[in-house]
C-alpha cells in the first residue's frame, strides 16, 4: 500500500488533488464554524417543535445545550484551519475524522438523505486525505510500523500552497463573520 501511495503522491495531478481536497474540507468547516462559534443556530427557524427523529430537532437540541455547540465550532474551526494550512494538514486531518464521523452517524440516524450525501463525501475525503499521510500516521496504529520514508512530493510542498490556504481560511472566517451579523 505504501509503495502505491508513493506513486500517487509523485503524481503532481494527485498532489493538486490532495491539495484542492484539503482546501475544500477546511472551507466547509471554517464556512460551519463561524455560526456555531458566534452562538448562531444552524437553521434559521428553530427546531424545537420538529419531529423529534428529524435533523431539526437535532440540531435544535445541540443548539440549545449552549457548550457543546461551542465546542463543535471551535472544533471546526480548529480542524478546518489545520487542514487548510498545508503545514499541519495531517494533523487537521486526524483532528477533522472524528467530527465528520460523528456527523455522518447522525445523518444517517436522523435520515437527513440531502445532509448524508454530503457528510459521507466529506468522510470520504478526508479518509482519503488520511491515507495520502499514511506514512506518517501509521507509527499511530501499527505496532511495527517500520521505517519512516518521507514521501512529500516537492510540488505540494512550495509555501505557496500554505500562503494559498491560510488566506483563503482567513478571508472565508472574516466574510463568515461579517455576515452572520451580530449573535
């Protein structure tokens, strides 16, 4: 498998992949971030009175714990700038898998079909992104996990790509704060 992903990551159409990937999962969650963070709910009627098995009622529920949904935004924020800065994606990337796991298995209880499609495309993702850093997570899981071969291929390894996703992480946070309006 390690042989496998060597060859991909050679590749600088993969290194774009990755990178774009990266790019795009911190967006969705610095994007998701910010309302949570500034105490806003999710939808903009609230949930209370929904179906207690809907998405609504849920994300009514997690709203109105107060902490938690604090929690879960700086979470997001936090695992969305790591991943977006290149530097500590693989990081981002670990920090990332348990929240989208988590969110995924409440789409699929809370049968939110339109909500599945994307939390699973996002878990996909980031599994992906997992595996692009094998080498470097496998000291993690195995228990003779062998030699360390760094495997970063220098196109994806330019500053540019780190410039690139703090800015973009920095100007998606300013708009997404300056337009949720006051909390």
């Amino acid at each position: 498998m390690e042989k496998f992903i060597a060859r991909l990551k050679s590749s600088i159409s993969f290194q774009l992949l990755t990178i774009l990937v990266r790019y795009m999962l911190g967006t969705a969650f610095g994007w998701a971030s910010i309302l949570k963070v500034k105490g806003i709910r999710f939808e903009p009627q609230s949930g209370e009175h929904a179906p207690i098995h809907s998405v609504s009622h849920l994300l009514e529920s997690m709203y109105q714990s107060g902490f938690y949904w604090y929690f879960i935004g700086w979470a997001q924020f936090l695992a969305g700038f790591l991943i977006m800065s290149q530097v500590f994606s693989t990081l981002g990337a670990v920090v990332y898998f348990p929240i989208i796991l988590s969110i995924c298995i409440l789409t699929t209880a809370f049968e939110a079909p339109a909500f599945l499609l994307m939390t699973s495309s996002m878990l996909l993702a980031n599994f992906y992104l997992l595996l692009w850093d094998w080498n470097r997570l496998k000291f993690i899981v195995l228990n003779k996990p062998g030699p360390f071969v760094d495997q970063a291929a220098g196109f994806s390894r330019h500053k540019i790509w780190t410039y690139t996703g703090i800015v973009l992480f920095l100007i998606i946070t300013i708009y997404r704060f300056l337009s949720t309006g006051p909390n």
